[in-house]
C-alpha cells in the first residue's frame, strides 16, 4: 500500500502567495501568469504551476512533446 500525501503546506509562511490561494481570492490574472508553462504539480491539489514555490506540496514532472 502506498503512503497517503500530506496535505499540509511545505512552506506555511508563504502559503497566501501559493496559486490554491490566489484561486481563493479570485486573482485569475496572477494565477494564469504562474501556470502558463508549468513544471511542477501540487500533490495536495493537483495544480500545475511554472515554479515550484507557487505550491504546497509538489514534485516537477516531465514535460512530454
């Protein structure tokens, strides 16, 4: 059996300028401008975003052609 995902927050003193934040506070704009060529995905939530320090709790994945 797999280990279930922690769905807390890596780093909780940034987590208002994470992207499932901005979604929260309906900064479409902003949350579009960070997920427009994404790299990295949140295993909390499942959104992929540019960089890594927009997320909760996430892994890079390969990008595929």
């Amino acid at each position: 059996m797999s280990e279930p995902v922690d769905k807390e927050c890596a780093d909780p003193t940034s987590h208002h300028l994470h992207i499932c934040q901005l979604k929260k506070k309906g900064l479409h704009e902003e949350v579009a401008a960070r997920t427009n060529d994404p790299g990295y995905i949140c295993h909390n939530c499942n959104i992929m975003a540019n960089n890594a320090e927009d997320l909760c709790n996430c892994s890079p994945f390969i990008k595929r052609a």
